[in-house]
C-alpha cells in the first residue's frame, strides 16, 4: 500500500478514511508482530511511514470535526 500525502487524504470521503485507517492498522499490526518474532521487517522504514500516515487521518478528522462545529 503506498504512502498517503495530505493532498490525497484531503480529497477522501469519510468512509475512505476509515477504510484506509483500518487498513494502516491491520498493516502495523501485521509488521509489528514480525519484530515482536524477531522476523527483519521487509521494509523497517514502513512503521514509521504508517504510523505517519494514520497521523495525517487523524489530523484531519479532527480538522472537520473542528470545522463542523
């Protein structure tokens, strides 16, 4: 799965948001049990990249929710 920027997470709907989040989860989850195992993570960057990822939905849900009020 490839890295979201803003501008594409900006362009989401709300139910994408979700999607993609429980994605990035599942995804993190997936690799973090490789190293709890001791198994070497395919990529060791890509915790970094989806835990900034889940960041960027999470900056934004709170941005509408703000703007909604």
């Amino acid at each position: 799965m490839a890295i979201l920027r803003y501008k594409e997470i900006v362009k989401m709907g709300e139910k994408e948001l979700d999607n993609k989040s429980t994605e990035l989860k599942k995804e993190l989850m997936k690799v973090r049990s490789q190293v709890a195992t001791g198994t070497p993570p395919e990529n060791p960057g890509r915790i970094r990249e989806i835990r900034r990822t889940m960041a960027r939905i999470n900056t934004l849900r709170t941005i509408r929710e703000v703007q909604n009020k």
